[in-house]
C-alpha cells in the first residue's frame, strides 16, 4: 500500500507546481516554431511578390506600352524615312527613345527587306534582323517578345569579346495587317537593377531574377549579371507562378514568383544559417525564461520543505497529546494522529446528537434540526409523542423492561417513517417526530399506522400494554418555536385527556 511521506509529498507538490509549467513550456517551445516559420514564409513571399512588382512587372508594362505606342504610328512610309540617311530630321526618333528611357541601351528599326538602323549608330557585315534570336518568327501582330539572352554582336570593350544581351521586339504591320517592319530594343539590366540597389532584403537575404536558362539578368551587384547562373535544379523546382523550396546542396530556402513573356523568374533566398539563428534567438529567449522560471521553483520548492517540516512539526505537537521521542514527526503519523481525532470527534458528535438508548435523535439534535427548518421556511408537522401508563411499566416490570419499551417503540417509528422523516427522544417517555413534505391527513395516518403498530405488539410480560398518545402542529399555523411546540403539548395533553391511545387533533 501506498505511503505518503512527508518527502512523497514535497515532490509530489513540486511535480503538481510544475507539470503546468512545462506543458506551458512545451506548448511554447512549438508555438515558436510553427509562428515563426508561418511569419517567415509570409513575410518572404510578400517580399518576393512586391519586389517582383516593382522591377519586373512595372518595367514590363512601361515597355509593352512605349512599343504598343510606336507601333501605331509607325507606317510602312515612316519605316523607310526613318532608316535612310538622307531625312536626319526624323533620324532624331531612335536617339530620343533611347535618351529618354534608361532601360533601353540600343535600339533598332527594320523593314521588310532587312534594311535597318540602329541607335547607338553601328554598321556589322552581314547582319540580317530576320536571321536574330530575338526576331519574332511567328508573325502575330500586336505581340511583343522577350528573348532569352543570347550572344550579342557587339564585344566588351574591356574584354573585347561578344556579350550576353536580352532584347525585346515587335513587328510592326500597317492597316491591312501586312508586315512592314521590326523594332527591337537591347534592355539595359544594369538599369533595370538599379532598383535593387540599397534593397534591404528580410533575414540578410538576396534578390535576383534570372531567365529561364538559369542566367542572372537582375541583381543589386551588376558585374554579376550574365557571370551567374541559379542552379539547374531550381530551374525543376519552379513549376507554379509562385512558391518555394529548399536547397539543401547550397544550403538556402528558395522564393520564387515566375512569369511568362518575358519568361523570367524573381528568386529571393536565405541561408539556412540565418534561418536558423531567427529561430535560435527565439528560443535562447524561451530558454533564459525557463531557465529562470526553474530556480524561482527551485528556491520555492526549497521554502516549501523547510516550512513544510515546520507545519508537520507544530501540526503534529498540536495533534498528538501523547508525545514520544521515538516516534517520527512525519507526513504519516501525522495523518494517523488526525484520524484518531477524527474519529474521536465523529464519537462526541453522534454522542451529542443520538441518544444512546434508543439511537434515535437527541434532543439537542431535534433542536438544532427544527431551527434549520423554521429558518428554511419549509412547511413539516411536529408529533409530540408520550407513552401511556409509563411510570407503571417502570413500577410493575421494571426500569429495564421500560427502556426495552422505549427501544422497541422507537425501533418502530424509525422502519415506518423509513428514512423520510425523523424522530427524537424529547426526554424520558417523551418522543417527538418531524414530518415533511406531507398533508395534515398523511401525517395522522403515518402517526397512527406507528401506533397500531405498537399497541398490538405482543409483549413477553404478561399484561403489559403499551400505547402512546400523540398531538401534532403544523409549522404554517405558528409563528415561533415554542409556539410550535407549545401547541403540539397542548394537543396531547387533550389526547391524553381523551382517554390516551390516541392523536389529536382528530381527523375531521
């Protein structure tokens, strides 16, 4: 069987303390983790999203619509003036769309026939616009194209070798839709990244876009355009407009937003390393507040046992009358000492409220019952009860055979009111009952089934008769106790004038 201890029970009100607290402790430990990646992922994708926004999408609209604007007013006509030497007055188009536009660094007109000119003014040997990778090959109208980058004619003057370019064209077709020319304009990506320059990027992350041949085409450090590529397997993972991924080879969580014409690809990614110092700094702080948490229990728990002994100790003296050395000042005999008082007290209270012939209620009980009910304003019926010719039973057969009466009519009561009411010895042949939740009619006949019962017990004393006269008051016709009880005397003081064996008043 299980003991407790006084030690038993110090962990085990230390375990109590502190189960909460770790299942706090628990529940906030994972709490962390999934809001701090829920926060980490909307934060990046809404980065990414908004950036993707502002350097591709706004450039791109601002180019459709400049190129859309120029097609509407370019005729075969124009194109023809535009590119021959000998009208320098509308020679002037191609430089001031250049000069005006920072995102454009060439730009070049063509008919028909591959005749062209181009701004920045270049001639090359050979050079057909038609035979160009950029050069829309399927001849809708009203649609502009983005090509991938490509190895471009001119050559770095520092390199001197051909250069990557991305360039965007349309061709041009008059009022009966019939082709009349291309215009193609080289992309300035050093421009077009001057947005991401000075970018704070969440979580020391980096920005980039790139096509969809893996080539760097943006980035806030311009001499890495065209020097680097995104990795091929990212180039599998990007299968929806937008989402995400982990690279675990290069150790980064990937942000993508892609789009189609130009096929390009806004990449922001964060290193695991700064991903997981976001996590580790949140819980280093979880961590110092649990830390702390535990010796605020520990020097709790310490107090505790210290007053703890204390308590057992004074609970203890003040328990045990009987003191030995010898016997130890814990948890259980300090629980033995307060059930032996316990019990005791249970032997004073029944002793106070049962009379101990009869085992029915004392008088001190009925008192103490009767002033709860007058108090509760609960309508009951009083019985004054008293046994008839008593004194002589005492004096013919003896004081003993009068207590066994006393028993035997009490015994009586008590199995037919059969735990729904109660009854009381009043003192020496007096009883009294306490009658609830029953009409003036029931209660007699209840009373009265009592007193049959008693008047034709046979008793083993020759002659003896026992019977009892009875007077009843009913609780809503008194205002008082003693007028209660008052009346319910004077009632059977008639019955008893009435010849005894009887209750009064009668039923009428």
């Amino acid at each position: 069987m299980f003991k407790l201890t006084s030690r038993k029970a110090l962990i085990l009100t230390v375990f109590v303390l502190i189960a909460p607290f770790v299942l706090i402790a628990t529940y906030s430990f994972f709490y962390i983790k999934v809001g701090m990646e829920n926060n980490f992922n909307e934060t990046m994708f809404r980065f990414t999203k908004n950036t993707a926004y502002a350097s591709i999408e706004t450039p791109v609209r601002k180019i459709n619509a400049k190129l859309n604007a120029m097609a509407g007013m370019i005729s075969k006509e124009d194109i023809s003036q535009y590119i021959s030497p000998d009208h320098s007055e509308l020679n002037s188009l191609l430089p001031s769309l250049i000069i005006s536009n920072e995102m454009f660094s060439s730009v070049l007109l063509s008919d028909s026939q591959d005749r062209y000119r181009v701004y920045p003014h270049k001639e090359y040997q050979g050079f057909k616009p038609s035979e160009r990778p950029w050069f829309p090959t399927d001849g809708v109208k009203n649609t502009i194209y983005y090509s991938d980058p490509y190895v471009g004619i001119s050559k770095s003057p520092i390199t001197n070798k051909h250069v990557l370019d991305v360039t965007v064209s349309m061709n041009l077709f008059d009022r009966k839709s019939d082709f009349v020319g291309n215009i193609a304009l080289d992309l300035d990506l050093d421009a077009l990244s001057n947005i991401l320059k000075g970018l704070t990027i969440p979580y020391n992350g980096r920005f980039k876009v790139a096509a969809m041949d893996g080539s760097i085409i943006m980035y806030a450090n311009t001499k890495e355009i065209f020097v680097q590529k995104i990795p091929e397997s990212w180039l599998k993972e990007i299968k929806e407009t937008s989402g995400s991924f982990n690279d675990n080879d290069n150790k980064q969580i990937v942000f993508y937003q892609a789009y189609q014409n130009p096929d390009w690809v806004a990449l922001s990614t964060v290193s695991y390393e700064n991903y997981n110092k976001l996590l580790n700094n949140a819980y280093l702080a979880l961590t110092y507040i649990i830390l702390g948490c535990l010796i605020c229990y520990l020097i709790v728990a310490i107090i505790i046992r210290v007053y703890f002994k204390q308590w057992v100790d004074v609970l203890y003296l003040s328990v045990n009358e009987n003191i030995s050395n010898e016997t130890p000042r814990n948890l259980e005999n300090l629980c033995k000492g307060i059930a032996k008082k316990n019990e005791t007290l249970k032997e004073a209270v029944e002793a106070a409220t049962t009379d101990p012939l009869t085992k029915i209620g004392s008088r001190r009980k009925f008192e103490q019952d009767v002033l709860n009910l007058f108090n509760s304003r609960v309508p009951f019926h009083l019985a004054m009860i008293d046994l008839d010719n008593f004194k002589k039973i005492n004096d013919t057969w003896g004081h003993q055979t009068g207590d066994c009466v006393l028993q035997n009519v009490s015994k009586a009561g008590v199995e037919r009111f059969g735990g729904k009411h109660d009854i009381y010895r009043f003192g020496g042949e007096e009883l009294v009952a306490l009658i609830y939740d029953l009409p003036f009619n029931e209660c007699y006949e209840l009373i009265d089934s009592w007193r049959y019962t008693v008047t034709k017990r046979k008793w083993r004393e020759q002659g003896m008769l026992v019977s009892f006269s009875c007077g009843i008051a009913s609780s809503v016709e008194c205002s008082s106790i003693d007028e209660l009880v008052a009346t319910a005397d004077k009632l059977l003081y008639q019955a008893k004038e009435s010849g005894k064996n009887c209750i009064y008043p009668p039923i009428s």
